[in-house]
C-alpha cells in the first residue's frame, strides 16, 4: 500500500476517533460514537498489515497475541462489576502505558525497521520523542498500578507521604531531562534502560501520596498521561492516527482532571501534592465535641418518605461499596408507585472516578433524565420534603459555606440542609475522608440511619 | 526551502488537541465514565506501533529482541482494544430514557 493512501487512511480513523468522542455528548447518540471508534480502530489496525505487507509466520502470530489479549479483555469487560470500572480503568492505562514504553523499546533497539535510521544512530528528533513516549509512558504505568491497588484495597487508600518527598520527585525528574540530553549525545542504551527506570520509580512516587478520595483526579491524570504517551510514540513513528488520538485523549483526561479538582475546590497542584487529610484527621478526632444526634430506624424513614412529596436521592461512594444501587432503585419505584416525585443529585466528585455513581444508577436501571448534575438541581433541594443521602459525606456538608477555617470550604456542596428533612444513611458518625465533622448530622431535621446502606435501603422498602 | 514534515505533524498535534478540547467539554458530565473507558480503547491505537514493530523481525526469524516487546505490546494493548469497546457498550447500553407510557 502507498505511504500517500495509508497516511489518508490514518487520518480517517482519526476522523472516526474523534467522532467517537463527539457521540458521548449526548447518550442517544453514545453508542453510534462507539461505533465509529471501533470502526477507526479496524481500518488503523488492517492498514497497518497491509503497509507492512508482511504476510509470513510473524504475521500469523500476531493474529494469535491479538487473539489472545482480545479474548482476555472482552472476557474481563463482560465480567466486570459496574463498581469496579475505577479499578478497571486504572487497570487499562497501565497497560496502554506499558505498550507504549514496549513499542518504544523496540524502536529502540531495530530503529530501521521503522525507518527511524540505525542502532547507535537514530534520527535525533526520533530519539527525543522515542525518550518522551517511553518515560510518559512508565509514569503512566507505574502511577497506574499503584492507583489499581489502592482502588482494589490491595493497598491502603491513606496517603503515604515522607520528609523531602517533592524534593526527590523534582530531583528525579530533572535527571529525566539530563538522561534525555545525554541519550542523545551517546545514543547509549544503558541510559535508555536507566531512563525507564527512572520513570517507573516516578510514577510511583507520584501516586502513593495521593489520597482514596482524590483518584477521581488522579484516574483523569494518568487517563491524561496514557494519551500523551500515544502521541510521543506517534511522532515517533510518523502515524498520524496515533498523534491525534494521542492528542485528544491527553486533552480529555487534562478537563476531566480540571472537573474534578473544580468539584473539590483545590488546585491541580495541591492535589498532586498529596497528603490531602493526612493532618486534618488527627487535628478533628482531637477537639470532637460529643453533640447530640437523631437516630432512627427504616421505619422512620419510610413514614417520612411516605408522607412526602419529593425526594432527592444523593449518592456517594459508599453506594458503591454496599451495592446499594439496586436496592435504591426499587425503593425509589415503590415510592412512585405512590405519587412521590424522586430525582437524584450527583456531585462531581462521588464515587472514585468522574461519572462513577451515574453509571451505577444507569445499571440498577434508572433513567437517565432523572439523574441531574449539582448546578441542575442545587436550588430544587429548598422545595424537597426529604433528602436521603447515601454513601455521601463530604459533598453535603455545610461548613464549605460557612467556616472559612475548614479544609474543604468553597468547595462546591449539595444544598441538602435546606431540605425539609435529611436522611442520613451511614455506619457511624465518623468523618468522611476529609477528616471534618459533617455539621449535617446535627442539624435539628436530620435523621441518622446507622446501618449498611444495602439493608438499610431493603428495610425502608419494606416499610413502605 | 521545504517545510519540515515533522512540522506538519506538530501542526496536527497541536489542532487535534484543539478538537479534543472542544468536543469532549460537549461531553455530558452523565457519560464521564464512558468518556474514560473509551478514550482507553482508542489510545490503544498504539498498536499499529506494536504491530510494525512484531512484524519487524528479518526473514525466517519471527521472535527477535525486537519484535518479542511488539508481540508483547500487541497482547496489551488487545486487552484495551478489546476490554474498552466491549465496556463501554455495555455502560452505554444501560442509559435509558424514561418510559414515556408511566
């Protein structure tokens, strides 16, 4: 096949990417996007074959490892519970990152079989973006793996900080630079090897003190990195399917990064920082004043629900953890059945990725126009009878309006409080993950329902 | 003096971020997760790199140091071809309209 007619070709799968990307505006339109996307992805993948136009033994391997690594994913996306997708997601960019650090390497070492000249003498602009696609690309997978294992709980979720660690992320990272710069006078291959080191050891030491709570910001983040990393890796290898792929991906996961940290109140910096709660924690167990707390039971909740008009149903984190979304989804259709009206009210940052709860209540089957965003359904919060807030803390508590002195004030938060009343479900009055006292739990029409949300939620149905 | 084919690159670089901005701004906040998993998928378009760089090998040897990381590369990134299409299918198929006949 022509350079000329494969180079088109490229370009059209790119066409057909960022179409992929345009149908998520809308979930009509979502699933023909995906469509295209796969579509892009066959005409990047069969006019590669055909300008290779090798058609010998390797390539019947290659069918074979596509086969393999083909089964292994469509199995695991079958298999996959809505709640793992953080996990999941975190699971893919590592291995996005790992091949692009492997591609890397091999152009590394057969620099002519893409065209990029000889061993010990590779183009130089080839050599800089081979360098920058294979050290993005350990940062994406190390940073990854380490987020996979603290969404899994094989790691502790708690920020793990020490003293001189952002001196030693910014030593580390200029060392990327000169090892870059020394790469390319010698063209040596041990500081190629150090070079991929050295970001394995960053990514690493980038995550570990970033908190549970903030992987929203830190999935968007390494989403983010995978794309750049594609876009290194497609300079190199002059595919301009690639470098647009690269591109848009990196810029998606650079907003959803911004989204997230904009629902949180913080800057990206203070995120990546870490140690996020590390202080406040020790600070708020200290001076906890005991104040009084209304408790009750499912049958409380379900006579109030019962006698009320509208409900606003406000998710969280901790939905996902109990599984609670069916559970809800069938107390909410007993409370239609009885003419109460109910939508639900997302935050931007519940759950632990963005658009995490959204995808939970789309599986237990709620439609989607009865799930609004924080700006859509803020105001309605002053004219519900009950607010039933499950699995949510930090994004309902008032002192973000109030108490200038709190580690989260200004960030944005769900007007819950103005509702006539609030139903609590949570295992105890513990904080959330910003380590702060929820003035909600005190407030004189709050009613705390001390139970496993998942039981709590069956209990209140059969109540009803 | 001809221009660079390397800028003809930056040049697309450059406007496709451009494009991705825009468009996935126009992104519901509902569909963020799909947004994720299939950004996923189709970064694994990495693969044409695996593919040249297993079918790399000279003739008759199929595995040199080489191509061993292409093939290698070629199974990750299946895994996130494949795994990401079929997940976000699968999230998509489950946004649902309300019935209209309540």
């Amino acid at each position: 096949m022509s350079a000329n007619l494969s180079a088109i070709l490229y370009l059209v799968s790119g066409v057909l990417f960022i179409l992929a990307l345009r149908g998520l505006s809308s979930p009509e339109t979502s699933r023909q996007g995906n469509l295209f996307g796969i579509i892009g992805m066959v005409i990047a993948v069969t006019v590669t074959f055909l300008s290779v136009g090798n058609f010998g033994a390797g390539f019947v391997y290659v069918l074979i490892f596509l086969a393999i690594g083909g089964s292994l994913g469509a199995f695991i996306a079958y298999r996959i519970p809505m709640t793992a997708m953080p996990e999941l997601v975190a699971g893919f960019h590592s291995l996005v990152g790992l091949a692009a650090v492997f591609v890397a390497i091999s152009a590394f070492i057969n620099p002519s079989a893409f065209n990029l000249g000889t061993p010990g003498n590779i183009k130089l602009a080839s050599l800089i973006e081979m360098a920058i696609g294979a050290a993005v690309g350990a940062i994406t997978f190390s940073g990854s793996v380490i987020a996979f294992l603290k969404l899994q709980g094989i790691m502790s979720g708690a920020p793990i900080t020490f003293k001189g660690q952002h001196l030693l992320n910014a030593l580390l990272l200029i060392l990327i630079v000169i090892l870059t710069i020394y790469l390319c006078l010698t063209q040596s291959s041990n500081l190629f090897w150090i070079l991929i080191a050295i970001s394995f050891l960053i990514g690493f030491l980038i995550i570990i003190p970033i908190g549970g709570a903030d992987m929203p910001v830190v999935i968007s983040m390494l989403n983010s990195y995978s794309g750049w990393a594609a876009a290194g890796i497609g300079f190199t290898l002059e595919n301009t399917a690639l470098i647009i792929t690269g591109a848009l991906v990196g810029s998606s996961g650079a907003i959803l990064s911004y989204i997230m940290c904009k629902g949180m109140n913080r800057s990206f910096f203070n995120v990546i920082l870490g140690g996020f709660g590390a202080t406040d924690q020790t600070s708020g167990s200290q001076n906890k004043e005991q104040r009084p707390v209304k408790s009750g039971n499912a049958d409380d909740a379900a006579f109030l629900m019962k006698n009320a008009s509208s409900v606003i149903i406000v998710p969280g984190y901790g939905m996902a953890v109990a599984q609670a979304q069916h559970a809800l989804r069938e107390m909410v259709d007993t409370l239609k059945k009885n003419d109460i009206k109910v939508s639900y009210a997302i935050h931007p940052v519940a759950g632990r990725m963005p658009g995490h709860m959204n995808v939970l209540l789309a599986e237990a089957n709620v439609p989607y126009d009865e799930v609004f965003e924080l700006e859509e359904i803020n105001n309605d919060f002053a004219n519900a009878d009950v607010a039933f807030v499950i699995g949510a803390n930090d994004v309902t508590n008032p002192v973000a309006k109030t108490d200038p002195q709190s580690p989260i004030y200004g960030m944005p938060v769900l007007d819950v409080e103005k509702c006539k009343s609030v139903l609590f479900v949570k295992r105890s009055l513990s904080p959330g993950y910003a380590g702060i006292d929820n003035d909600l739990f005190y407030k004189e029409n709050t009613l705390m329902l001390f139970a496993d949300a998942k039981k709590m939620t069956e209990d209140i149905t059969k109540n009803l | 003096m001809e221009i660079d084919p390397f800028i003809f690159r930056l040049s697309i670089f450059i406007l496709s971020i451009f494009v991705g901005y825009y468009v996935v701004w126009s992104v519901t906040p509902s569909l963020h997760t799909p947004l994720m998993s299939v950004t996923n998928a189709i970064s694994s378009v990495i693969i044409v790199g695996a593919i040249i760089a297993a079918l790399s090998g000279s003739d008759g040897v199929v595995f040199s140091s080489s191509s061993i990381y292409g093939f290698l590369a070629i199974i990750l990134a299946a895994v996130n071809i494949f795994g990401g299409f079929l997940v976000t299918q699968r999230m998509l198929a489950m946004y649902k309209k309300k019935k209209k006949d309540k």
